[in-house]
C-alpha cells in the first residue's frame, strides 16, 4: 500500500510538465497496467497458506474449529486475492508447471508431523488413556466406578517443608493429617513415597503405545487414499494417453516419409548409374559388331 502511495504521489507530480496531446489521449489498457504495482511472484501467497495449513492440523486436537475457520477466511480471501490481482497488480508472465514443486513436499511433511503432534495430544493431555488403562486393569466389575478415587495419590502435610506449610491444618474441627492430589505416586507408608507408581508406568506405556497405533493407522489410511483417489482423474488421464498415441503415430508417420524419401534419392542416385552402365553397354556391343564386319570384310 505504501509503494502504491508513492507511486500515486510521484505520478501526481508529474502531470503538470505533460504536453496538452497526452493529456488528451485516452488512456490505454498498457499504460493502466504499468502505472500497478508489479507481481513479484506467488512466494508469498504460498507462505500464508502453509502457516494457515500448519497452525490448523498441528493444532486441530485442540482447537477442532480451527478448520471452519480457516475455510471462512479462504472464502473471502479468495475474492480479495482476486480484486488484488486484477486492479492492484499487472498482468503476471504465464509460466507453464508439472505442479506446486517443493511447496507439495512441506504440505506433505507438515501433515505427517501433524499426525504426531495430535496424537501426543490426544494420550497426554486427555483423560482418554487413563479411563481405559482403570476400566481394563485396575476396575473389578469393569466400569468407570472409583476412577477418581484411583487417579488420586496421599500426600502428609507434615513433610511440607519449613515455611511453605498451611496456617491452618485443621478442617471441621479436626486436624487434617493426609490429603490428595492428582497424580499416580507412592503414599508417605510406602518404602519410596511419593515416587511414581506403578499404575503412571503403565499409563505412560499405553500412552506411547497409542501414538504409535494412532501414527501406523492414519499413514495407512491415508495411503489408501491415496490410492483410491488418483492425482490426475481418469478421463484426462485418458486423453493425455490419446494425445501421446497420437504423438507416436505423428513421429511414425514422419519417420516413414524420411525413409520413403531417402529411398527415392537412393533410386534417383541408381537411375543415371544405371543408364551409364547401358550406354556403355550398347557402345562396347558396337564395337564389337564393327570389328567382326571389318574382319568379315
């Protein structure tokens, strides 16, 4: 906007020393066009949609509406890139491409990392991994009933340290000597307290074993995919599979009327040799018909 400005400034000053002829002269689509900004490539456009395409699949486990919102805003970005393109920005050189080039190569490495961040995600930050860990291992009539209680470790208000201990340690009257918190360690009794437990070791390996299971599922179906949906669909895949039939039978056909025309000048080169060969022919039969009626005579 600001070289736009200047421009506009720039231009403004100079009308003045203009001749009365230009002034009059209708402006013509070229001098529009020069007077835009010029199109200093598509690096930009792609940088924005990579950010957009990263920040929506890296994060998407924990912001699910991030992808609404980024289909609304390229929604409207795509007519605003539209009127920029048209009034703000000359015509850009038509450059034919096979495809994006290296930005498909970052497209497809962001979506993999994707798929491991999401799954860290999902077995760390959730309570996911801990509900079906207690309602397979530790739950005697399988259900849900004394998670809480399970998920909470005992902890001995007198082994606070000097200064950091409550004022008052007392609650409906009496004195509070245990009290929980959130998290799966050894209680003050135990021969190593308030080391991790047993039951945080088995969560943090199924935890692992669920990224792991989550990462293999979502390459293979995205595999699947992929092959399922080709690249190029299959009616112009087809005509890119006549067009180079018809290529090869162009070269053929090319290829057969150099070799026609090689022979004809191999037949047109034999041709005089051959009536060379004759002529030299007559005249030695001559010959020798002149000396047998000389000897004759």
């Amino acid at each position: 906007k600001l070289k736009k400005l200047c421009r506009k400034l720039k231009d403004e000053r100079t009308q003045p020393g203009e001749n009365d002829a230009d002034h009059s002269r209708q402006p013509q689509q070229w001098d529009l066009d020069y007077n835009l900004e010029p199109f200093t490539g598509l690096t930009p456009e792609y940088m924005e949609m990579i950010i957009q395409f990263g920040f929506v699949t890296l994060f998407v486990a924990s912001f699910p509406l991030a992808p609404l919102f980024a289909l609304l805003n390229n929604i409207i970005e795509i007519r605003l890139d539209a009127k920029k393109f048209v009034t703000e920005l000359r015509r850009p050189n038509a450059v034919r491409a096979k495809d994006i080039g290296i930005w498909f190569n970052i497209l497809s490495g962001i979506g993999k990392f994707s798929v491991i961040i999401n799954a860290f995600v999902i077995s760390v930050t959730s309570d996911f991994i801990p509900r079906l860990v207690y309602q397979y291992m530790y739950s005697e009539d399988g259900t849900m009933h004394g998670f809480i209680n399970h998920t909470l470790s005992y902890f001995n208000v007198s082994h606070f340290k000097p200064g950091s201990q409550p004022d008052n340690t007392h609650f409906v009257g009496q004195e509070v000597i245990l009290c929980r918190y959130k998290d799966y360690r050894q209680p003050p009794w135990a021969p190593d307290p308030y080391e991790f437990s047993k039951q945080y070791w088995s969560i943090l390996a199924v935890r692992l074993a669920f990224v792991i299971l989550f990462q293999n599922l979502v390459m293979f179906l995205s595999e699947v995919v992929d092959w399922m949906i080709p690249d190029i669909p299959k009616d112009i895949s087809e005509q890119i599979k006549k067009e180079k039939t018809l290529l090869v039978d162009v070269f053929l056909k090319e290829e057969h009327e150099k070799l026609q025309l090689i022979q004809n000048f191999i037949l047109q080169d034999k041709q005089p040799r051959k009536t060379e060969n004759d002529a030299r022919r007559n005249r030695a039969a001559s010959l020798t018909q002149f000396s047998r009626n000389k000897r004759g005579s």
